[in-house]
C-alpha cells in the first residue's frame, strides 16, 4: 500500500512539460522554415550587393566623364580608350573600392560608351544605355549589368 502512494504521491506532484516526441517536431518545423528562408534571404543579400556595385560602377563612371571634360576643357585630344592617367585620376576622385578596368570614348562628343568596373567578384558593365551585355541586368540602371566571377 505504501509503494502505491508513493506512486500516487509522485503522480500528483510531476510538473508537466514537453515530451521528446514534441520537441523534436518543433526542431523539425524550425529546420523546415529554416531551409525555406535562408536561400531567399542569400538572394536579397546578392541583389543588395549588386546595387551597391552599380552605385559604385555609376560614381567612376561619372567621375570618368568629369576627367575627360577636364581634358577636353584643357584643348587635349581624347583618344578611343581611357588612358592610364584618367583611370588613375578618375579612381582618385571617385574614392573608390574598385578599379575601373576600361572604358572606350566617343571621340565626337566626350562620351564614355563602355565602361567596365571591377570590385571583389564583381564586373559591372555599362554599355549607351543599352541593358543586359553580360551577366544580369539591372531594371533599376539603364544601360548597367553586373557580371558575378
């Protein structure tokens, strides 16, 4: 009789809680929503950086077309090509992270109709606002895509 209300007594006073079976299916529903979020919030975060290599490609491509006006200003003759020189000189006004790696000039008007920026693994590409040269287009810049290597 005593071990019974032992058992009785044990019953009464067990503080009730989550069993193994239930918490190894919210650790499953948590690994379900986990595996469905993560590939997403990955492709938000490439499509952030792909904007910010746009903002980057577009600022040294203005200050670019700053230098050649400057040149042109000055009674220089522009070439086909960026020259070294305007790279340099354009990256130093830019203050960039990335390195302008070429851009082709129309020697009639002063414009840059290339251009090509490069930052970490990614190529930005600008083209007389033509969208989708290589690699995917921006909706969001006409003319700009951005190429991951």
């Amino acid at each position: 009789m005593r071990l019974y209300r032992n058992y009785q007594n044990l019953k009464e006073n067990k503080k009730s809680g989550f069993t193994l079976i239930e918490l190894i299916v919210v650790l499953v529903i948590l690994a379900i929503l986990a595996a469905i979020m993560i590939p997403s919030m990955l492709g938000w975060i490439d499509k952030a950086r792909e904007k910010q290599i746009i903002l980057q490609a577009r600022s040294a491509y203005i200050a670019a077309q700053t230098v050649i006006m400057e040149d042109y200003a000055m009674g220089e003759v522009l070439e086909d090509e960026l020259t070294e020189d305007q790279i340099l000189r354009a990256e130093e006004l830019a203050k960039l992270e990335g390195e302008i790696e070429s851009g082709m000039i129309n020697t009639d008007s002063g414009e840059i109709i290339d251009f090509v920026y490069v930052q970490g693994n990614y190529k930005a590409f600008y083209h007389e606002n033509e969208i989708g040269i290589e690699g995917r287009s921006s909706t969001e810049a006409a003319g700009w895509s951005v190429e991951k290597q």
